[in-house]
C-alpha cells in the first residue's frame, strides 16, 4: 500500500557528506517507485523553536551536475602545484534547493512514517510525529575512533553528534536502517538494541547505473582511486603500492575532494612515482561512471567504511577492486576481486598484474547487476514500512 513518506535531512544536504547524499538519492529514488516521498528539513529559529520545510532539489542539482567539475592533470608534481585551495564542497552560496514552508506542527502533514536520514543533525527531544519512525546508521567510526586515534586527533564533536542520534534512534524510533550487516552489529551491539529493530539493508546503488553502459573488455591500463585523500581511506600507502606496479600503469585516475591535511596531501604527491595522473575534486557521476567503465581496476585499501559504495560502482562498471579482507568491503568482492596483501610491494605486484592480464569486465558487470539490484532494497524497507506501529 502507498504511504506518504518523509525523509529527513540537512537543509543543504547536497553539499555535505557526498556518501551520505548518494546513498539517500538512491534510497529515495527507490522508494519513489510505489511511494510519495517528500524531502523535509528544519531550522532553529532565534528563539529556539523549529521550522519545517519541504526540500525540492533543483534538477540539475543531483550528483550529475557537471557545472563545477574541474581536473588537474600532469606528473605528480604538476597536479599538486595546481591543487592550491582545492576541498571537497561546492562553492559557496549555490542554491541546490528551492524551499516552501510547513510550519512549526510537523503533525500537520500526516506522514505515515518518517526516515531520519543521518544521526547527527538530531536536535530533537522527542518523537517525530508518524506512525512509523526510522532512523538510518551509516557507520560506528567517529565514536569508535575516539578510542583508537591518538589525542589531538580524536573527533568528539562529530561523535558525540552521532551518539545524540543513535540514542535517540534506541529511544524513539520503530526501527533503524543499517546500509551494510557490518553496521548493524556495531549500532546494536554499542547501545543495546534487539537486532530485531536494527535491519541491515541490501546493498543501495544509485539509480544512474541501473543504465551503466555495458563493460567492454578491452580497456586502456588506466587505475582508479575513489576519494584517497583522507587517512582512514589507506592514503599512507596508496604512493607504495601504485609506485611498484607503475610500469603496468598509464594514468592514476582520481575523483574526491580533500579531507587529510595538505602535509598529507604534499607527501602523497611528492612520493607518487607514476607516469601521469588526473584528478576530478568534484567528479560528476557522469565522470566517475566513465572512470569505472575505462579503467582495469580500482585501488580502495580503506580501513573502515559503512557500505563500500566505490566498490559496488566499480563492480557495476566492470572494474575489478583491490580491498582490505574486513566487512563490510569483503562481502561485497566479486570475480576478481583481490585482498590486498599486507605488503605493500607484494600489493604492488599483484595490482600491476590485474591491469596487465585479460579479464572479463563484462562478466564482473553482470554479476554486480545481479547482486546489487535495487529490488531487494525496496523490498527490505517495504517490509520494515509495513510493520505494524
């Protein structure tokens, strides 16, 4: 049966945190399919009380708008001289919403249920009014983090952020939304909820690659790097493992804003020893679907991540991953997949050898096409929506 439906997000949602974006287009794309789903936010007026409003994302404002999208390329070298200022957010002041108003009585819309579509932007005391409330958990690292990075780097505001969500998820909310069983088991686990309530979901992929064009076999020895320039994503050994395959390789691609320090970025570059690289800050999906589909293989040694999405688009792509053996990215690997060696000339060697040896993209492709269908999500959160109140 049709529900009326409200995802809740940040009210500039499509500048910020560009997995989260892609993960809830995708979601509201498929639940769009037998649903009416309305994009809410709220503000805090001056004196403390909340406003409501619809979201409509301009259609040129989802992860296909190509109006930023810049790449540097060259030597290492050459790249990092011109990457003065780059970051991963939009410009400043661009409008990717128009907005109208609800009001301060949410109830007043008469949702059947209501998705909270990140924990950290949970203000909220109480409820939400709807005879279903769901709350979505990406993943444990911030607070886990702060166990486990060293002082000056421990993040406690962004942790403490997501533990006001998620207790409020253990509160109020009929059921929470987990994008891979890996995150599941941590939210339970961490605040004691019954596993029944925490429902991990089948892997989400966004609704452009339902029509990917189809893999071709024959591709240039040209590598990936899905957003490297951040330390839980493996930076430090990224320079190691392309420099010991680098005669196998002719361009490093890469796509994904900066999130490391430029000390960081300086030493990735300086120690980077390939023959040519570019880089897209602000990849279009257009360009990252083109990335996939031309390269041989994608580079992802990430020590910790909720789904794994560059992994599911690579695979859809036909392009074969190199990853870390630990959830949630071993459960997604598929027909050539290789877990990356601990040593780092070792993971070299091996990476130089899925770019030179046959391969077959097309087949890869078909198997992600089967396995990451968006049915099966639709049908996880149909079965979570239809629960009774």
């Amino acid at each position: 049966m049709q529900q009326k439906i409200a995802i809740v997000v940040e009210p500039d949602f499509l500048r910020l945190h560009v997995g989260v974006r892609t993960y809830l287009l995708a979601l509201h794309a498929l639940l769009s399919r037998e649903h009416r789903v309305d994009w809410i936010a709220f503000e805090r007026e001056p004196g403390g009380e909340r406003r409501w409003f619809h979201l409509f994302p301009r259609p040129e404002a989802g992860p296909d708008e190509q109006a930023t999208e810049t790449v540097l390329q060259g030597r290492p070298e050459e790249v990092f001289r011109s990457a003065a200022g780059i970051s991963g957010d939009a410009p400043a002041g661009r409008a990717d919403c128009w907005r109208t108003g609800i009001g301060s009585d949410l109830a007043m819309e008469g949702y059947d249920s209501i998705i909270i579509g990140n924990p950290w932007l949970v203000d909220f005391e109480s409820r939400l009014p709807a005879c279903r409330v769901l709350g979505v958990v990406y993943d444990l690292v911030p607070n886990q983090y702060v166990f486990a990075m060293p002082g000056p780097h421990k993040p406690f505001a962004f942790a403490g952020a997501h533990r006001r969500g998620f207790v409020h998820y253990r509160d109020h909310c009929d059921a929470v939304l987990a994008i891979s069983p890996r995150a599941a088991d941590d939210y339970a686990r961490a605040f004691g909820v019954d596993h029944a309530r925490v429902v991990a979901l089948p892997p989400v992929l966004p609704a452009s690659y339902d029509t990917a064009a189809r893999a071709r076999n024959e591709r240039p020895p040209r590598v990936v790097l899905a957003s490297p320039f951040d330390r839980r994503k493996g930076l430090a050994v990224m320079p190691a493992i392309l420099n010991a395959a680098a005669d196998a390789i002719d361009t490093v691609s890469i796509y994904g804003g900066v999130r490391c320090s430029n000390r960081d970025l300086k030493d990735f570059f300086r120690a980077l020893q390939v023959r040519h690289v570019e880089w897209f800050p602000q990849a279009s999906a257009a360009t990252v679907h083109r990335l996939f589909l031309e390269s041989k293989a994608l580079l992802f040694p990430s020590f910790d991540e909720g789904l794994g999405l560059p992994v599911l688009e690579a695979q859809r792509c036909g392009c074969r991953v190199m990853i870390r053996d630990k959830p949630p990215m071993r459960d997604l690997a598929g027909p050539g997949s290789v877990f990356l060696p601990a040593d780092e000339a070792a993971a070299g060697a091996e990476f130089a050898r899925m770019v030179n040896e046959p391969f077959d993209h097309a087949g890869l492709q078909d198997w992600a096409r089967a396995g990451f269908g968006g049915r099966r999500v639709l049908d996880a959160v149909n079965a979570v929506l239809s629960r009774p109140p």
